[in-house]
C-alpha cells in the first residue's frame, strides 16, 4: 500500500456489491431500490483503490453473470471484486465518458486518456475498449505524471551487463534497442538509458505517443493518435534541427524503423523499443515488419532484452530446501550442490506476498562486426546465437539463474518470467 494515499479515505464498501460472496438476488435487491452509489461514485472508488495499491493497470471484465474487476499490481493480475453484470454498461459509460470515447459506440475497439487527481499526485490514464461477447471488456493503464525518472543502475544489471550497456550507449552514432514483451519495463529502461548520457553539450529529442516521463533536458515530441503526426514526421523534422541524441519510443512499422535507421547513419544515437521475446529476435522482428537486413547491419549496436520479476521480500526472506517439482527441476541445473535457495515466508510490510517490489532480469546484446556481417548475409538465426555465444553472449536464463542463486528473486517468479 503507498503510504501517501493510506489515509484518503473509502467511500463505497465495494465489497457488499460482490457477487461472488454475497447472494446475487439480495444485491440485486439492493441496486433494484436504489440503495447503491452512483456509476461515477464507484468507478472514482475503483480508481482510488487502484492508484492505493499502487496498480498498473484495472480491468473490467463482463461475463455472462457478473462483472470482475482485477488489478494489475507488480505484473500479477488481484480480483478486486465482482459486480452484479447488470451495472457493466453503465461503469463502461462512466469510464468512456472520461476518456473522451463514443460512448454509443459498443461494437469496435476504441482507445483514449484521462486524467486523474489523487491527493497531490497527477495520473495518466489510458483507457482500451474491446468488445466481447457480454459487452465490452475495459482496460485501463496506470501511469504517474511527473514520476521520476529511474536510474540506470537501479534497473537489477549485473555489474558486467551494465558496462556493456553503458559502452553502447556512449557510442556517437548507432541504433540501440530495448525488447521484451509488454509490461516489462521496456520505456523505464530507454528513459533511465537517455537519463545516463544526457549533457547539456548534447541536443537531445524523444518522440512518443503520448509522452510518459518529463525531462527537462530534452525536447519531447508527442506525436498523434489519428495519424495527422506521424512518428516519421516527427523525425524527419527533429533531423533538420542538428539532433544528437533521440529517443523513439517504439518501433511498430518498417517507416519508422527505417527512419531512426537513417538518423543512427547520419550521426545520431537513437534508443527504441520493439516487442520481441529475445535480444536477437528482435533483430529478425525489425526485418519482418520491414527494416531491411542491410540497414540494421550498418547501425545497429546494442539490444536489451528484459523481463521483470519480483523481488523477495527483505523483511520475511528465508532459506529452504528445494521440495516442488519445478524446484528440483531448477536445482538440477546448477551445477555443484553449494546452492541455497530463499523465499519470503510472508509478513506484514509484504502484505503477505513474500515479495516487494520489481527488478530486471536481461540480456545484452552487443553487436560485433562479425554478428553485423551476418545480419548483412541474411543469416539464421542459430547462426547468429551461436556467433553471439562464442563472444560471450548471456542469455536471460543464466541472467535469472544468478538472481535466483543470489536469493534476490524466487524459483517460481524464474519460471513465471521465462517459462
Ligand atoms: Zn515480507
């Protein structure tokens, strides 16, 4: 819970309208004689709880019977409760009210932002609708305003991978990636990377959609929704004004992707982020939306990839002996038997989770000119992987080994981020 927000308090008792514990004709009862709150009342309550638990994200699920809610807190989905369906409708009109939406329109995917004031605090909200079949399914994003920007050597790199990333970033010119699958910190990596080598002697631009963090030392593009300003616009113009440094802040189609290819070319270091489940699969992701190898193989200097995992609580950490399957199974691959493994047992400060707060686990890759020779020839991609290895390449395995080994994470989060 954030300590900040721990003393606004509730307005609605949520949990008397939860149809999963309650019986659905008494709460029925309740909305048919109009001893319920508002739909604007308990949507600000849903949002408050949120922003108290510090969520990332909330999602309103309609089924046929009721409608859940969950929270997304440290990449875990909670239930936060179970509404009678009939109210779904009008929680969707509140939230697409707020977010600018059509709010007759039910039938096609729509999506918006708002605002939202919390104590002091000021949040973004993203708003994502989808329709399913007992009506739209709602997801909204959490994201702080003016939160600070994290520093590098907070992001969980062990010390050999950090100096791989900081001997890309200090590069001039050259494209630097940052992969992995969303909702793993891919934008909190790239921001804390710009944050590492900005200087005052620098010109430096982000381009994004909308923009997530302030910095006062850049000048930050918000490019559109509906098109009129493209994130290739928004390039091509910041290439006129002697740029050094630009961040992108994702590259979804090969135009843009050609773009910061050309501004890395012609001096610039540009960071991006792309979707992609490996260092070197986001090599091949780049040319099957439509980078050509060619380009890639004449910029490209680094690749990130990353997950989050998280981590043991300090407050209830322990030692024990491996006993569950998927335990011995991680076990068997370490070799020798020195290995001690930790869990948190659960206490209060972790709300007995066993777990607080996040940290990364990657790989980083840096591209050789052999490993740029290869992406030149269009070669696979074991042959790259094992090129990539021989010059001592980690994959995020043995990344999250040695997390797992150090006792800064558990077994099971190893399994939950990779599989
Ligand atoms: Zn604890």
């Amino acid at each position: 819970m954030n300590e900040e927000f721990k003393n606004i308090p509730s307005k609605v008792n949520l949990e008397q309208f939860d149809v999963s514990s309650f019986a659905k004709d008494k709460i029925r009862d309740l909305f048919r004689t109009g001893k319920v709150p508002t739909a604007e009342v308990m949507v600000d309550e849903i949002l408050l709880r949120a922003v108290k638990s510090e969520a990332t994200d909330i999602h309103f699920e309609p089924t046929e019977n009721e409608l859940r809610i969950r929270y997304g807190s440290e990449g875990v989905l909670k239930k936060l409760v179970s509404l009678p369906r009939e109210i779904s409708e009008n929680l969707a009109n509140v939230l697409k009210t707020k977010g600018a939406l059509n709010a007759f329109e039910k039938k096609k995917p729509q999506d918006g932002r708002f605002s939202l004031n919390v104590g002091l605090h000021q949040f973004d909200i993203r708003i994502s609708t989808i329709p399913v079949m007992a009506g739209e399914r709602i997801a909204l994003r959490i994201l702080e305003k003016n939160a600070r920007v994290t520093s590098i050597e907070e992001l969980g790199f062990t010390p050999e991978n950090l100096d791989k990333v900081r001997n890309v970033l200090h590069r001039p010119n050259g494209l630097f990636i940052v992969t992995g699958p969303s909702g793993s910190g891919k934008s909190t990596t790239i921001y804390a990377a710009v944050n590492d080598i900005q200087s005052v002697e620098k010109n430096i631009f982000t381009v994004e959609n909308p923009v997530e963090y302030k910095l006062d030392f850049a000048s930050q593009v918000s490019t559109s929704t509906d098109k009129t300003f493209t994130y290739v616009e928004a390039l091509r113009a910041i290439l006129r004004q002697n740029s050094n440094i630009i961040m992108v802040g994702e590259i979804r189609e090969a135009e843009t992707g050609i773009v910061a290819a050309e501004a890395a070319l012609t001096g610039n270091l540009v960071l991006s982020t792309i979707l992609s489940d490996s260092a070197i699969g986001a090599i091949f992701r780049l040319i099957s939306i439509g980078v050509p190898p060619y380009w890639l193989a004449s910029t490209l200097i680094g690749v990130v990839y990353q997950q989050l995992v998280r981590k043991i609580c300090p407050s209830c950490k322990e030692e024990y002996i491996p006993v569950t399957d998927e335990e011995k199974r991680f076990a068997s691959m370490l070799s020798g038997n020195d290995a001690k493994f930790f869990k948190g047992k659960g206490c209060d400060k972790c709300e007995n989770t066993g777990y607080a707060g996040r940290t990364g686990i990657q790989e980083v890759l840096v591209l050789t000119d052999q490993m740029r020779d290869l992406i030149y020839q269009h070669a696979s991609i074991m042959k790259i992987k094992e090129n990539a290895r021989s010059g001592g390449f980690e994959s995020i395995f043995q990344d999250g080994i040695k997390k797992v080994k150090s006792g800064l994470t558990t077994i099971s989060e190893f399994y939950r981020a990779l599989g």
